[in-house]
C-alpha cells in the first residue's frame, strides 16, 4: 500500500497559497521566463502553472516546459500545465490545468495516471457543483475580478460571487483573475487557499519584491 | 514476435494515395464534417487527418475525434490527428502528424508507443535529411502549390521543387498544398505516394463527386 499512500499524499497535499500562472510572452520570452520563475520560486510562490495566452506552437510549450521542469522540481514546487496533456505527459509535469472547455477531467485523468494534479477553472455554483472531485483535485475559481491578462475571460465575480462558490464545496480552491497586492488581502479572506496571479508577478520590473509582497500578505491570512 | 509483426505491419502498410485533412469548420460544423467524412471515405479517400487551421478549444478537438474514430475504424482507414497528441491518445487514433515546429518526433514517439503512425510535414531537402524514420513513418511535403486553407504556409515548392524533394529519399510520402482535381495527375506524376486535400473534398458542394473524381486520378497514376 505504499504506493497508494504516496500518490495520495502527493495528490493531497500541495500549497496553492501564491499560485504563479507563468505566461512566457508577459515575462518577455524564455530566458527572462526563466529569470522571473527562479525569482519567484525563491521569494514564496508555492504552486506553478505553465499558460500562454498568445497562440503558441506546441514545440515552443515543449521547450517552456523543459526548461521550467528541473527548476520547480528542485525547489520542489508542484509544477501543472494549461490545457495540453501530452505536453505535461512529455516533460513528466506535475499535472494539468483544465478549463471547462479542454479535454473532459475523466478522459484527463486516464492519460495522466492516478499520481498526477489535475485542477479545474470554475465561475459559478453550478460548475462548482458538476465537477467530480475523484478525478480533480482543485479548483480555480474566477474571474474575481476584470483580468486583460486572459483573452476569453467570462465577466467578473466581484468578492460576494466568489464567497458564494467558496462556501458551497469544501474543496481546495485557489482564485483568479485581476488579483495583486492592493486586493489580495480581502481575496484571502473569503475562505479561499491561495491566489493565482498572473501579472502581479509575471512582467514585473522587480519580481522578487512583488512576490515577497504577495506571500506577506497571504501568509498572514493563512494564520 | 506476433506483436512485433503486427504493428510492424500497421505502421508500414497504409495507403497514403488520397489522404483527406478534414478541417471541422471548412466542413461547416461536426455535423457536417461527420457527412463528409462519411461520404469521403465511401468515394475513394485512403487515410485521414483531423486537423484545424482555426484556433479551436481542445474539448471540441476531442468531441470531433470521437465522432470521426468510429466511422474510420469501420472503414478501416487510418486515422490521425493534427499536432494533439492528447487528443489521439485520448481517441486511441491510429497516429499523429506533426509539423516542423511541433512536439520533436522523438518526444511524439514515446508517448505514442510503438504501434502508432507518425507523419511529419516536410517543406526542403534539408528537412527531409533530417527527418529520423525510425520514429517517422510518413514525410507530408509542401506546400506545393499556393493554399488559402493553412495561415502559416511557407512559399509552394512548384511541381520541380517537389520533385527534388521526392528524390532526395526513398520514404513514403503524400504531397499537400493547394492540390485539386486540375493539378493532381501532374502532382502524382513526381512520384510522391498520393495527395492531401482539404478544401478540394472539404466544403466541396458535391462530395462524393469530388472525391471520385480525385480517386480516379490518383489510381490512374499509381497504375
């Protein structure tokens, strides 16, 4: 039963307190994708996911992913990817990130195995209540607030909206969407596990400030 | 070793004469595209891909892949997806064609398996040398002449380009890039192994016609 155990608690237990979604083009291309990730790793972001809003070839995801892989594991940070199962599959990520227009969870999880992190985007109660939490492990919840960092974005939840989603699952969760240090903290306080934020780091001119800021802030709510 | 010869045999022996890249929205929706599809392959079409110039999300990717895996199995014609490993694994499609900047073959091969095509688009004698065919079963080379239907299509070869490409290695491969009933016997005359069409059968208001036509052009020259 060992190995049953180990992907359990790997499943688990993870911290999506400040949770980076790292968009290569809002870095500024690879390298300073790079630059930014070892940044934040090292400044208190707990959770990474992989995304690119511009079109990219998936030779290009490939590349992103490759490099990303060594770096997160050796901080051992959970390390997800946006959308593409065989991109994740091919670098050996920590799992995927879904939204509710990918690849089912159910047919995510067989290509993934039982090991690996799948989370899934929710906006409403209803979605929050469809999901099957056997094959997904968390949720994103959003958008809380107007984002222009995702181009297909559904209006925003505002913080009464996103209490109502935390309050009708006990699931973990982990909100998006325009969040930064100015909001962050009222964003914790609705019950939430963490934040996910985008350009609050990505892009930043001083990204090991920025993140410093934000893991004050969500490490104070946590207590 | 009844294995070993059995996917030998599958990987090795597929008729690329008349391959259709079926295009979900130049087909006009799955509804049609499944008409389509369905009439294609009772007029002559060889082997198929699913693929979309259109930026479409990976559910509808899938939900096209499931519609299209049945009716191809029952006509026994091979069936691969464009770039979307996930989703052929996800379908258990026949294989996967790949572009230039794609997923590396090799990368496509272990999560694919042993068992399954892979074919990779070549625009060059350069890329053809440099082609691993123990991973690639198939070169797709193009385009070979001017296309609307492919947004980042290099400048066509011309029928003298292709030819030097088809002597360059003994490999199978299909030629695609804006080829119709007009042009297809000088196209087959190069030596390639068949044609790939997309908006010459799909969207076509007739066709069975269309592909008829194609199929008697593409078996004249094969005899």
């Amino acid at each position: 039963m060992a190995g049953f155990h180990q992907w359990l608690d790997r499943r688990a237990i993870f911290d999506l307190s400040l949770y980076l979604v790292l968009d290569p083009q809002m870095c500024g291309g690879l390298d300073k994708m790079v630059e930014t990730v070892k940044e934040a790793v090292a400044n208190g972001v707990t959770f990474v996911q992989l995304r690119s809003e511009a079109e990219i070839d998936k030779g290009l995801w490939y590349k992103a992913a490759v490099v990303l892989k060594p770096i997160l594991k050796a901080h051992n940070i959970p390390f997800v990817i946006n959308d593409h199962v065989d991109v994740a599959l091919a670098v050996d990520a920590d799992g995927v990130h879904i939204g509710q227009k990918d690849l089912p969870a159910t047919v995510v999880r067989k290509l993934l195995g039982e090991e690996k992190i799948i989370g899934l985007s929710v906006g409403s109660v209803e979605e929050l209540k469809a999901v099957n939490f056997t094959v997904v492990d968390y949720v994103g919840v959003g958008p809380v607030f107007a984002t222009t960092t995702k181009k297909d974005a559904r209006p925003a939840l505002g913080l009464d909206g996103l209490k109502a989603i935390v309050k009708a699952h006990a699931c973990k969760k982990v909100a998006i969407g325009g969040i930064n240090a100015s909001n962050a903290e009222s964003v914790m306080s609705t019950g939430v596990d963490g934040i996910a934020v985008v350009s609050a780091i990505c892009g930043q001119e001083d990204v090991a400030d920025a993140t410093t800021l934000l893991s004050t802030i969500v490490t104070a709510e946590q207590e």
